[in-house]
C-alpha cells in the first residue's frame, strides 16, 4: 500500500470520527437548555435510538482511526483495511439512522416556530449534510482499493491493542519529556498483559464474556451519569429505571456483538467470506 493512498484513508477516516464526535456534541447539547423543552426527537422512542447510536459512532469511530494510525507505523497490519472501511460505514451508518428518527420526529411532532427551534433546525441540517459529505469521502477515498480479508480470529483483545495506539502514538512522540519507565511501560502494553491475572475475562479467550462485561459497564456507567438531568422521585423507581437502562444495554451489546463483531474484527468468524 503506497503512502498516498495510506494518507487518503487517513484523511478520510479522520472526517468520519470527527463527525461521530459532532454527532455525539450535537445528541447531548440538544438535550438540555434552551433546546429540551422544544426538542421533538429528546424524548423517547427517539431518543433511545441516538443514544444507543452516539456509543457506536464514538466506540467505532475511534477504533477505526485508531486502526489506521497502526497500519500507518506498522504495514503489518494491512489486512486491517477492510475493517478500516467497515468501522467507516458503520459510523455513517449509525449516524444516518438517527438522522432519519430525528427528522421523522421533526415531521410528526413539530415544536412551535422559534429562534432556538430554528436553530435545532440548522443543525440537523448541517449534520445531514456533514453525512453526506462522509459518504461522498469514503467512496472517493477507498475506490480502486485492494481489500483483503482480515484474519477470521480476531477478538477484543485485538481491538484493545488498535486503541492502544492512540495512546502510545502520542507518549512515543513527548517521550524526551516524559519518565524514561512510563514511555517504555506504554510501548510494551498489550491487551494480554492487562488480563493476565484475570484470566477469566480475558477477551483473547473469552471474547463473549468480555463483551458481556463491557456492555454492563457502560450501561452502569451512562446511568450513573444521567443522574446529572436529577434524580428519580424515590429509590424504587430509580431502581427500576436503572434496571431497565441496564438490561437494555446488555442486551443491545449482545446482540451487536453477534451481528456487527465479526464484521468489525472484535470476534471469530465463521464464514469465510467476511
């Protein structure tokens, strides 16, 4: 792969994270004041399917990238170009859906004309735009490309590695200035060494087990941090909300687990032809 090219996927797949990152600003900001009250899509069903989305943008968005910054340093990695362009749609894809919820939720419920109403108006629009932008760039940006197959055993742990670079990239380049033992630390860290004294959630061996764990994670993390919007009338109900949320995203991880991991190269795969 010629250095050329190598820079045009770069260039590409740092548009699409960084529309995944102003799709995400622009779900949350939309959330609160002066926008919440006159927000047709802030409510759910609408807002269930961004806020599922802005964890698949943000989470593939800087893994992609995150990919390409390997491939970049380490040509080994090339089988990874597939998988580059994978994380790519996927983004847009998620993106996109929730472009079109909120533009259905826009028709059914239209809030009463307002300057922050057109504002919220302006901004969808420019995010559809900024999609189709990415879709024009991802076609353009991997067109005549050779893709090969990816290996058909990689797991999370692999993926834990490709985000890694984000970090090592950056210490590499302040190593003058930083401690000697942190820079080789962070040069020598591996998914595999983070697990080794629980090998139990390992996800080199247990890929199920981790992405089961994550999703948990996450969802207690996220409703943890929804409290910031208050707190529920009385413990009860709290709980009860929580469970929900948290059931809610187990299952959604499970399911994209199975239907988007081997596509993404985060679990084995079966077919030989993905």
């Amino acid at each position: 792969m010629n250095k050329e090219a190598l820079r045009r996927v770069q260039r590409v797949t740092a548009l699409v994270t960084l529309a995944g990152i102003i799709f995400y600003l622009f779900f949350q900001i939309n959330k609160v004041e002066p926008f919440r009250d006159i927000n047709p899509f802030g409510e759910d069903p609408y807002d269930a399917v961004g806020s599922f989305a802005i964890q698949v943008a943000l989470l593939i968005g800087l893994l992609t990238y995150a990919r390409v910054l390997r491939l970049r340093s380490d040509p080994a990695q090339v089988s990874k170009l597939r998988l580059i362009l994978r994380g790519n749609v996927l983004v847009l894809f998620a993106i996109g859906i929730t472009l079109v919820v909120d533009a259905v939720a826009e028709i059914l419920r239209p809030s009463p004309p307002s300057y922050w109403g057109n504002v919220l108006r302006i901004e969808l629009a420019l995010m559809v735009l900024l999609t189709v932008v990415c879709v024009l760039a991802v076609g353009f940006g991997f067109r005549g490309m050779q893709l090969v197959l990816p290996a058909r055993d990689l797991t999370p742990a692999d993926g834990i590695d490709d985000l890694w670079t984000l970090v090592r990239i950056p210490v590499t380049r302040l190593g003058a200035a930083l401690p000697h033992a942190f820079v080789e630390w962070v040069q020598r860290f591996e998914s595999d060494r983070l697990f080794a004294r629980v090998p139990w959630f390992n996800p080199r061996l247990h890929p199920w087990r981790f992405a089961c764990l994550l999703g948990l994670l996450v969802r207690m993390g996220l409703t943890v941090a929804q409290l910031r919007e208050g707190f529920p009338p009385n413990l009860l109900i709290g709980l009860a909300v929580a469970g929900i949320f948290i059931s809610a995203e187990f299952a959604a991880t499970l399911v994209g687990f199975a239907i988007f991991g081997g596509y993404l190269g985060l679990r084995p795969t079966f077919d030989e032809n993905t």
